[in-house]
C-alpha cells in the first residue's frame, strides 16, 4: 500500500467560564488537537493525532508528507529515520516528532483496517485485549481552590482508585493540597502528585519532604525536561518514585532519562513521542532497566484510543509473575474535553474501574462529523503525491 494523501485537521474549545481550571504553571484557556489521515492507493484510511499547537503542527505534518508520499506504508519508519539523520540540524524537533507521532498512528490503524485486525494485536496483544486500569488526572487548580479539589474527588467515575492530583505552586501548599487528597481518598486509595514541572530542584525537595507522608505512589515531572542533573540530583533523595516522559520524545531522549537513572516511573505520550514504534522502544528501553511503563496521555478520544492499544501491548514489568505488583494503567484526564467524550461514535468508557477501546479493526474509530466541524478551527489541508 502507497501513501497516497496525508491530511491534517485542527481541532480546538474553550474551556467555559464554570470550567476554569488550571496546572501549577498556568490556567488553561483553550485545548488543541490535531487530527493527522492517511490515505493509501488502496483507498484505506487511518486516522491519527499529533500534539502540540495545531498551526505549528499543520507546518510539521507538511514537512513529514513531502518524505514520505508515495512511499509505501512498510517503508515509513525507515524513511523517516533517514530523514531525521539527514536534516539533524532540525528535524529531531519535538514538533516533528509529534508530527510524525500523528502519522505512524494513522499507518498502524490503516494496516489494521486493510487486515481486519485491530491494532493491539499488530503490536503483539492477545485478540481479546489485556485488562487496562485508568488512574485519574483530577485535583486540577481551580479558582475555589481547596475547596474545588475536594469538589473534583468527590465527583471521580465509579471505580477509579488511582487519582494524581495538581501540585506546583510552592510547598506548603502542595502540602495542604496532598494532606486534603489523602482525607477525601481514604488511605487505600493510589495517589499520585504531579507539579509539572515548575520548580527547581532545591524546591521540589522541599515538596517532597513536605508530602512524603501522604503515601505517594509517584511525583511526577517535578523539574524541566532538560534539566537532567536536577531529576538526578532529586531521584538520589526524594524519598518517593519519580516520573517523567510526557515531555520528551524519540528514543534518544528517553535513553538519556532512563540510562541516567533519573526517574521510575517513564510516560511516552504516543501523540508526541513518535508514534507506536517509538514508544514501544521506549518501553524495551525502560524493562531492560527495570523502570515501570505508563502511558501520558492527555489527548482527544483518538489519542486515547491509541494509547490503549498499545499499553496493551507491552510486557508487565514483572513479566514473569502471575501476581504483578501494579496494574496495567493509563492516564485518564477527567477535567472537561468534548473532543474525548464526543469526538469519536465510540469513545472508550470507564466501566467497573476498566476501561477498553471499542472493538473493530485498526483503532477501531469513527469520527463523529458533527462534532469535528463544531470544534474546527484550522479547515482540513490534504498533501497528495
């Protein structure tokens, strides 16, 4: 099969004046998704997603399809290997990668589509799936503020019992707000915290030795991507798990993290990473260190929807136990996102604690039109060969 067209879609909402929420870095305004299709002779068509700032990704998809149409679909990932090595001076780009990452998802679902099988079994899944465990992305900044991260715990899907709660905004607050978590949980309950990314290093001690006693199950992105030495630094005495991943992508810089022993805990978003191929690296990478394996994801339904058939996929971290230690999870942002919810004719749902995509080949999607031209704000662009 030879790619034929690649098209991009730019999707987008606001969140409303009731829906006001926030990260320790910012209030979120406005969310973005791009939809990334690919077109093959045969007329078969995948559909992916792309992360990042849908304009800026609109110009990178562009770069990806003069590479690669015409090209048949098996020669992709050779073919952008080439091209990354050939243009080093840019194309290991994070918006690029994320790019090709809408791509490569796109592919693996029109291979599944052309062979009538769905995705995870590509990728080396059982036919019938593995059990997949969402854990709660909740606890976001809110303009009520202890009392709206109360409000956000009470109101978690039935059945959630891993909940990762918004910190960042200095210690003593983070501690108030992991204390209140830890109270409205219960003590069984898995409990996360996340500062993404807005300290340094001597703060984000601090924070830690603030909550340590709130049984946390990981800190996530405590410090910047590219501040190495301080994940380093803070893995040698933060007393808890670390986890980071969400911002990096391509095997090198997920080699760096793991092979510096900077965190536990490593999170390939599949929209950012590089695709399937990528992050399944990524996770060969992280057991040959003995680190876990847990999917970002905080995507539209199609970005949902592919990282479930991959965590699928990879191997538990103790492969060869019948009593694995932790499920298989994935992240599940609760906050408001019709393009999660609405998106797709069948979105993945959360029952009795698990969740599953729909069944059907390749991804198993189909995109509800309504909603995509309710939420277009960038039309659809095709590059054809």
């Amino acid at each position: 099969m030879k790619i034929t067209s690649i098209s991009h879609i730019g999707l987008g909402y606001t969140p409303g004046s009731q829906e006001r929420y926030g990260s320790a870095q910012a209030e979120i305004n406005s969310r973005q998704f791009s939809v990334v299709m690919v077109e093959t002779d045969t007329g078969v068509r995948g559909i992916g997603e792309a992360r990042g700032p849908v304009s800026l990704v609109r110009a990178a998809v562009e770069f990806v399809s003069g590479a690669i149409l015409g090209h048949d679909v098996d020669e992709c990932p050779h073919i952008w290997a080439r091209t990354v090595s050939g243009s080093y001076h840019f194309a290991g780009d994070r918006l690029l990668t994320a790019a090709y990452s809408g791509v490569d998802i796109a592919i693996h679902d029109l291979i599944g589509r052309s062979r009538g099988v769905p995705v995870h079994m590509l990728l080396g899944a059982p036919a019938a799936g593995r059990e997949v465990v969402p854990y709660a992305t909740s606890g976001w900044f809110t303009p009520d503020g202890l009392a709206g991260l109360e409000r956000q715990l009470q109101e978690l899907p039935d059945g959630m019992a891993a909940v990762k709660v918004k910190i960042g905004r200095g210690p003593v607050d983070d501690e108030a707000r992991m204390g209140l978590a830890r109270d409205v949980l219960g003590p069984d309950a898995v409990l996360m915290a996340d500062a993404n990314a807005n300290y340094t290093a001597d703060l984000a001690l601090a924070s830690m030795t603030r909550i340590r006693d709130c049984d946390i199950e990981w800190y996530e992105e405590p410090v910047p991507p590219w501040d190495l030495a301080g994940y380093r630094w803070l893995h040698d005495r933060a007393g808890m798990a670390l986890a980071a991943g969400e911002a990096h992508a391509g095997r090198s810089e997920f080699a760096t993290l793991i092979g510096a022993n900077a965190v536990d805990v490593v999170q390939p978003n599949l929209c950012a990473c590089g695709g399937f191929a990528a992050a399944s690296s990524v996770a060969d990478l992280a057991h040959a260190a003995n680190r876990r394996v847990v999917p970002a994801v905080w995507d539209s339904g199609i970005g949902l929807t592919a990282a479930l058939h991959w965590v699928q996929s990879i191997s538990p971290e103790a492969a060869s136990s019948s009593y694995p230690p932790r499920p298989r999870w994935i992240e599940y942002d609760v906050s408001p996102n019709p393009l999660r919810d609405e998106l797709l004719i069948r979105p993945p749902r959360i029952v009795n604690g698990r969740i599953m995509p729909a069944e059907g080949p390749g991804l198993g999607l189909e995109l509800n039109r309504d909603v995509v031209q309710r939420y277009t704000f960038l039309p659809q662009q095709t590059w054809s060969s």
